[in-house]
C-alpha cells in the first residue's frame, strides 16, 4: 500500500493535480517553508503516517528533509480522487 500511494502522490504533484488549504499555507509562511519545499517532500520523502479515521477518506503524512529540518505534509486525496489536497505541513520537533 505504501508504495501504492506515494506513487498516487507523486504523480498528481507531477501532473500538478494539488491543492493547498489556507491553512497549509499559513503554517508553512510560519515554519518559513515554501511551495517548492512542501512539493520537494511529496515527491521525494516517505510515507510516515496513515489516518483512516476520518470520514472523509484517509489522510496521509509525507515526512521528508528540508535542509536540516524534517518536514511533515499532511494530505489527503479529493473523494473522487483527481485532486490531492495539501492539508497541513510543519516542521518536526
């Protein structure tokens, strides 16, 4: 499943199928993070965390390097599936 997903990830990054909350984006302004950061971590990070609690459909935690700094994307698939959605993202304690 792991590989299953990054794979869904990373080709609608490519195919610039994605969209960022207004909340990501807050988030990253504060952790000083930019697009290309966040988008660096979808396609080339790993898949942390899968949340299957949420009736929305599963949420899913790339962690990846920025720098020195691990970065965390929280994210998830539109229920159709044709648009990943950038929930959150913030550097790792």
């Amino acid at each position: 499943m792991t590989d299953d997903v990054l794979t869904r990830i990373r080709r609608a990054v490519r195919e610039k199928r994605y969209q960022m909350t207004d909340h990501a984006l807050e988030e990253a302004d504060a952790d000083d993070l930019t697009l290309d950061d966040i988008l660096k971590v979808l396609l080339t990070g790993d898949l942390d965390s899968v949340y299957t609690d949420d009736p929305r459909g599963p949420r899913y935690v790339v962690r990846g390097d920025v720098g020195e700094a691990e970065v965390d994307v929280v994210c998830r698939f539109r229920s159709d599936g044709t648009l990943l959605i950038v929930i959150t993202v913030y550097v790792v304690d």
